[in-house]
C-alpha cells in the first residue's frame, strides 16, 4: 500500500477586538503572532517539506502561515491559497482532497475549526479532544491515491500532534 501525509494546521489565535471586523478579515491576536514563528520554528526542526500547502485565503490563516514561514523555508509556488477553505466542513475537506493529483504524495492545510478538527478526529486513530488555535496535527495515510482518503476512518497513524503552549 502507498502512503500519503496530510498536516493540518488550525490558524493562530486571533483577534475578536473589532465587533464590527467581518470574520473572514480578522487578525491575529498578540499571542497568534507569536505562536505561528514558534510553530514554524518546529516544523522546520521536523524537516516538513510537503508537496502543497493549501491556505485559507481568510486574514488569519495568510496571516498564520506567514507567521510560519519566518522559520519554515516554503517556496511561494508550492502554497495554493484557496477561498474555498474558508470555514470548509470536514465533508467538504474530505471532497476536495479526493480530487487532489496523485504525484502529491505530502500535503499541508492551514485553515479553521470545526472543519480542521472534525477532518483529524474522522482520520486519526488517536482522536485529540480539542484542536486548539495553531495546533499542527500530522496523519499518516494508507493509500495509494488521494480518491480513497474517504476510506480512512480512524486508522490513519498521528505522526505528531502539537500545540503552540508545549513549545513555549
């Protein structure tokens, strides 16, 4: 069987300050500036050097990957910023994936909950309780095309599972 990874990040705390910001522009908050270059910090200790990054084209997830790339060296052309990540649902992430080339073989998702969540919890063997903002969880798939990802319940293998608060 081939193996594919998915990394699913959840964009870094942001900002509720404005009550009149649209959600799709919020910002980051202090704290999410300082967790998306720590997070990345370890990424790069890990060596991720997936094929793709998709992001959220939402203020927080640009925001949270540049934050991540401070540290984390991502060619431009390997990121695809999609509109349509924006508060996807873990059924509509799973369609999406289905349909992604097969030469992808390591792909990342920054984007936002409940979907980045419900998509670990459906495919991890080991669910986490509470995806947290900036947390980074790693799956390991047993696949040999991306079509197949549906197929995964609860047996993809946790490579990594990690919180911005346990790196401080």
């Amino acid at each position: 069987m081939a193996v594919r990874y998915i990394t699913l990040i959840r964009h870094a705390k942001s900002s509720w300050d404005d009550p009149d910001a649209d959600d799709f522009e919020r910002v980051l908050k202090k704290r999410g500036k300082k967790d998306a270059p720590r997070m990345g910090k370890w990424l790069k200790q890990l060596k991720l050097d997936p094929d793709i990054i998709w992001c959220s084209t939402a203020t927080r997830a640009r925001d949270t990957l540049d934050g991540l790339r401070k540290h984390w060296s991502i060619d431009e052309d390997r990121i695809k910023y999609r509109r349509d990540l924006y508060l996807c649902s873990a059924k509509e992430l799973l369609k999406l994936l289905s349909k992604t080339h097969d030469s992808i073989k390591d792909l990342v998702v920054v984007g936002h909950n409940p979907g980045i969540a419900d998509l670990y919890n459906l495919l991890a063997e080991e669910p986490c309780n509470k995806f947290v903002t900036g947390a980074v969880g790693r799956l390991k798939l047993d696949i040999k095309k991306w079509k197949d990802i549906s197929k995964v319940n609860h047996n993809a293998k946790v490579a990594y599972y990690q919180i911005p608060k346990n790196l401080k």
